[in-house]
C-alpha cells in the first residue's frame, strides 16, 4: 500500500523508521513496504526476474541486520537499498563465475571416464564440451544434476539437500538431461566430420 504522505515527509521518515527499528525491529517493514518494489524492478533489468527475486529478499535481509549502520542523514533509504542489492548481485555473479570453473576443471579431470568416448578418442573435447553444456544449465538443473551423477544422492536425497519436491528434481533432471544429450550429440556429430 502506497503511503500518501509527500515525498519529503518519506525522506524523513526512512530515517525515523529505521532509527526506531533498531529498538522495534517490526518498524523496518515500512522501509521493505516503501522500497521493494523499486530495488526489486532495479534488479529484474539487470538480472532477469528469477534472480530479483532471490538478491531483493537478500538485500532486505542484509539491510535488517545492517540497518544500525543507516546513516540518519541520509535523504532516503533508497540509494542504501541499491548499494546493497548490486553487491549482492556482484557477488553472485563472481559465485556463479566460480562455480561454472570449478564444474569446468572437475570434468576436464582425466579421472572423468564417465564423459570419455568408448573408443578413447576425443574425450577432452567431450569433457570440455560437457563443461560448456553443464555451465548453461540453470542452477537448479546443474545442482540436481550433479548430487545425482557425482554425489549419488537418490531423487529423495536430492530433493531434501535442495528443498523443493522430489517431482521438481524429477523435471530439473529431465531438462539437463536432455540439453547435456543435445549437445554431446552436436558435439560429437562436429568430432566425426573432423579428419
């Protein structure tokens, strides 16, 4: 609900409300109320929506437990807010970069039989290509994908390590499945038309 108080009484009251919050922490609803739907648009143009949805609850979160550090001369919560959300967004996204050469060196390991050809031949491109096709799986996808293939975990395991129902990771697995299967078929198609 948008309050109808002018812009200048907002400003002002950011400050009183996060001032207020550090002894009644239920006070800090009225900055998330204010300013969600702005750090959450602001995100969504950087990020895509999924991930606006996950930073802006983080920012909120982060905020809280920082909200003794607010500066109370500040003259709105809002740039704090956006410091805040494209830190966060910085951090996943070095998260993510890390996460993706991680999974990129694992399966160019030499020890990966898993992902060699029958035949001996090509397996670093296979393995390289492997890790290319694993790194544009969706987080979910490759999470689900790789408790299943190299953690061993049942559909079950999964589904309690994740936190969702055992019938999302029956479709996550679906999914990577098929797109690993694409582009190992491409792949390998590119390979034999190699001399």
């Amino acid at each position: 609900m948008m309050s109808t108080l002018p812009s200048s009484a907002l400003i002002e009251a950011d400050s009183g409300v996060i001032a207020c919050s550090l002894a009644e922490p239920e006070r800090f609803a009225a900055v998330f109320d204010r300013h969600y739907a702005s750090v959450h648009r602001y995100l969504a143009r950087r990020a895509g929506a999924q991930m606006a949805d996950e930073v802006a609850s983080a920012t909120f979160v982060v905020a809280f437990e920082r909200r003794a550090s607010f500066r109370p001369e500040s003259t709105s919560a809002q740039p704090w807010l956006l410091g805040i959300a494209t830190k966060l967004l910085q951090e996943r996204r070095r998260d993510d970069a890390r996460r993706t050469r991680l999974t990129m060196r694992l399966v160019a390991q030499p020890d990966a039989r898993s992902y060699e050809s029958p035949s001996g031949g090509h397996g670093d491109a296979r393995g390289e290509t492997l890790a290319r096709a694993l790194a544009t799986l969706d987080d979910g996808q490759r999470e689900a994908l790789l408790l299943y293939a190299w953690a061993e975990l049942s559909y079950e395991e999964i589904a309690d390590a994740l936190g969702v129902p055992v019938g999302t990771v029956r479709s996550r697995l679906s999914r990577a499945r098929a797109h690993l299967r694409s582009q190992l078929a491409m792949t390998n198609t590119t390979l034999e038309e190699t001399p």
